[in-house]
C-alpha cells in the first residue's frame, strides 16, 4: 500500500488528570471515507479537533504527508489549509454574506485572485443548489443551507482532506438529508474524509471505514458491514442496540 | 438675561468650545488605542501585559478624573516630568478613557463565540488574520453601544479642565461669574455650548446602533 495520507500514531489526549484520547494509533489512505462513531463523551469530536491542532496533544504523532502537525507551530497555518472541517454549529461569519464567508480565506490567505474563486465558489454553490443564496447573510438561511455553505467555504480552500465534526446533530430531519447527500456526493468524487456522526445509517452507506471509539481507545476499527452485522466488542454491540426498536404492541 | 452681554462674550465661549473639542477629541481618540490594546491582551491572555492591564484599569476607574489630573499636573512636576494643561489634559482624559473603552471593547470581543476564532483558523487563517478578518469586525459592532456610551461620557468629563488652569468651557464660564456676576448668562451658555458639543455625538450614535442592528448582518 502506498503511504497514507494521514498518520496517527499513539496520540494521547488529557484534560487536567482526565485522558480523553488513549494511545491512538489510524492510518487514513487517500480517497478513504472514515466514520468515527462511540457515545457521546467517547473522544470522537476531540479526535477531529486534535487533527486540525484545535487542541494540543500530550503523546504521539498526526502526520499528513509525513509532515508532523503541530499545536501552536510556525507553519500550523499552511498545514491547516489542506485540511477543511465543518462544525456542528454554524460557523459561517455572521458579518459577511454568503460568497464573501467562501472568499475569504482563499483570497487573504491563498493570495488567490477575487474573480477565479469566485467562479469556483459559485460554480460549487451551484452543485449544493445554492447559488441563488451568495448573497445572502447567515441568518438569512436555514441550518441545512448554512452547512451547505459552510462545506462550500472548505473546498474552495482546495484541502487533500475533509473533516465533519457531527455537522447534521443540530439540524431538523429534512434538512439532516440535504446535507447528507452534500456528503455523499464528495465521497463519490474521491474526497478523503473522516467523518463523525450519530446517523448510523448514513455511516453504513458512506463509510469505508468504521472505527468505533470507547472511552478515549479504538475499539474497533472495521469495514461498515462487519461493524453493523458482526461486531466484535461487546461494547460495539451494545452500542449499536441503541439503534433498535422492538415494537411496543 | 442680558442678550448684550451674551453677544459680547459668545466669541470667548467659542474659542474655549474649540479647546474643549480638540482635547476631548484627542484624548478620547487616545483613549481608544488604549482601549484596544488592553482588550487585545486581556482576550489573549498574555502573561506579565495582562496584570499589568489589571491594576491599570482597576487605578483608573477608581479614581476621579479630577484627581488624575492633579496628580499628572501638580505630582509629576515634584519627579522631574513637566508637560503643559493642554497635553496634561489629554493625557489625564486618555488615562480615564483607556479603561472605559478597554472594558467596552472586552465585552464585545467575548460576546463572540470561540467557534468563529476556531473555523477562521481551521481555514488556514493566522491568528491575527482571524481576529482582523473575522473577530473584531463582530466584536467592534457589539460594542458600539458601550462605545458610544463612553465618548459622551468622556466629553462630560472634560469640564473639570479648569482645575488645572485650562481654558475650557467651564473655566471660561467661571471668570466671567467672577468678574461681572453674571451667573445666568454665564451659565446659560455653558449649557448651550455643552448641547452643542453633545447632542450631535448622540444622535449620531443611536443612528449608528440602528444601522447596526438592522442592516449590519442582513435582516
């Protein structure tokens, strides 16, 4: 296999006396699609947030193209473009409107002429169906479209990876779709991404990969049939019972 | 009331209103730098500067500015630093000021969720990029109330300049009581002058916070 795109190894991450992470250790093939799932609390949104040096790490390694990312490091900036990530609440910049939360990073930081991410951008709108919002503000739109837009404004930043941090807990079932699809499509395309969620559904279609955290460790880390049908973990099985209803009549 | 009188000595307000301005303007402008800079190391955090702010605003903010000035006016002097009323009274409005504005500034800067710090630099953004581009400019709408609030306040304040034999509104207003006993008018237009200076500040204020609220985001 070739070199990954990504490679954690052994990290470790604690608050005060508490591990959150303990000794994790993945690597992320490019074009790979990874679910991350566990109970809330488990670490996964945490794991993201330590991938993009949100937050400083006690023990190990995350490197991308075998460049180590690290907190507070001079080039943080420059590795951080390469990796695009949405979040559960609405990120957009309430200040801007839509086409200028997408062209903001592109030009300030890319250097990248106005016109040419402008049309990258609207093109892109066009694909999420919303192109007839660019000038709108944040609060104009929904939390589906704000999602939308949120993961407009990643790709334009061109990133080798995507990451999803629960971006559909917040939104009303209609919308959780619109966004959903958004995602699949990438997946299609050949993104590499790591996602994390609750919609197990979602996870079984999109996933090459599932890895089911519990209590800061990998517990298992499988593709998303065996997950589903054959779990080895009691914990895994007692998760995914969770997502089962027997009828009450 | 005496119009005659009134007439006579209009020229002599409206010199002391221009020194009024020109120093309330100054200090107040100087005020905001301050403001700024001790927002900025208060958000952030950074060490020693941040203490340092600290006592700073805790000093200013509890004492009257009236002694303030006295002590840079009649104190400094005593260690070797002279400087004239005119600066003095800049500086004394700006030692005042820069704690009001720093806290108005504060407030507006944690009124933003850490998400909006956090998305900037996840799109690659430096630290300095993300608060440019993407916290002050929320930050500085928020507290444009405060702000606001602050510069009326900061130009009221300016009438205890007399105190230090400077010849503002008030002092001006003063000697003419003294030399003619004309209280009414004397004060009559003290009080004009000081709506004149004022009331334009707060209109123009609350028309600020009207655009902000309802057009700045997009309604």
């Amino acid at each position: 296999m070739a070199e990954p795109l990504l490679k954690i190894e052994h990290l470790t991450k604690k608050f005060e006396n508490n591990i959150v992470l303990d000794d994790i250790s993945f690597d992320v093939a490019q074009g790979e699609v990874i679910v991350v799932v566990g109970a809330s609390g488990c670490g996964k949104s945490t794991l993201l947030r330590c991938i993009n040096a949100l937050e400083p790490i006690q023990g190990g390694s995350i490197k991308l193209h075998g460049e180590e990312i690290v907190y507070g490091s001079k080039n943080l900036a420059k590795m951080r473009q390469q990796i695009g990530m949405v979040f559960q609440s609405y990120d957009l910049f309430p200040h801007k409107n839509v086409i200028d939360n997408i062209l903001l990073a592109p030009m300030k930081v890319q250097k990248r002429k106005k016109s040419e991410v402008r049309e990258e951008a609207m093109e892109l709108l066009r694909r999420v169906g919303l192109d007839d919002k660019a000038e709108s503000y944040p609060r104009q739109l929904s939390g589906g479209q704000k999602q939308r837009v949120a993961i407009v404004r990643a790709l334009c930043m061109h990133p080798v990876m995507l990451l999803f941090d629960e971006v559909t807990a917040a939104l009303d079932p209609e919308m959780v779709r619109e966004v959903l699809d958004v995602m699949l499509s990438l997946a299609k395309q050949g993104r590499t991404m790591i996602i994390v969620t609750h919609e197990m559904q979602f996870a079984r279609a999109i996933a090459d990969r599932i890895l089911f955290i519990d209590k800061g460790k990998i517990v298992e880390d499988t593709d998303p049939d065996t997950f589903f049908e054959h779990p080895a973990s009691d914990r895994a099985k007692q998760f995914l019972n969770i997502f089962n209803f027997e009828r009450s009549k | 009331m005496n119009w005659d009188f009134i007439q006579e000595y209009l020229p002599l307000y409206e010199s002391a209103a221009l020194l009024t301005v020109k120093i309330g303007v100054a200090g107040i402008a100087l005020s905001i730098v301050i403001g700024f800079l001790c927002a900025v190391v208060l958000f952030f955090k950074i060490p020693v500067l941040r203490q340092a702010v600290s006592v700073y605003i805790e000093i200013s903010r509890n004492t009257p500015l009236l002694i303030q000035l006295f002590f840079i006016y009649y104190a400094l002097p005593k260690i070797g630093i002279k400087i004239n009323p005119e600066v003095c009274g800049m500086v004394g409005l700006a030692f005042l000021g820069g704690s009001y504005m720093a806290e108005a500034f504060r407030s507006g800067l944690e009124a933003i969720e850490p998400i909006q710090m956090e998305s900037a630099l996840s799109l690659g953004m430096e630290k300095s990029q993300a608060l440019r581009y993407v916290v002050l400019p929320q930050a500085v709408s928020i507290s444009v109330p405060a702000f606001v609030a602050n510069i009326i306040f900061l130009l009221k304040e300016t009438s205890v300049f007399s105190a230090i034999s400077l010849m503002d509104l008030m002092f001006t207003a003063k000697d003419l009581i003294g030399q003619y006993y004309k209280t009414t008018e004397s004060l009559f237009l003290l009080v004009v002058f000081y709506l004149i200076i004022l009331l334009p500040v707060s209109l123009l204020g609350s028309f600020i916070e009207r655009r902000l609220r309802y057009a700045g985001f997009g309604s």
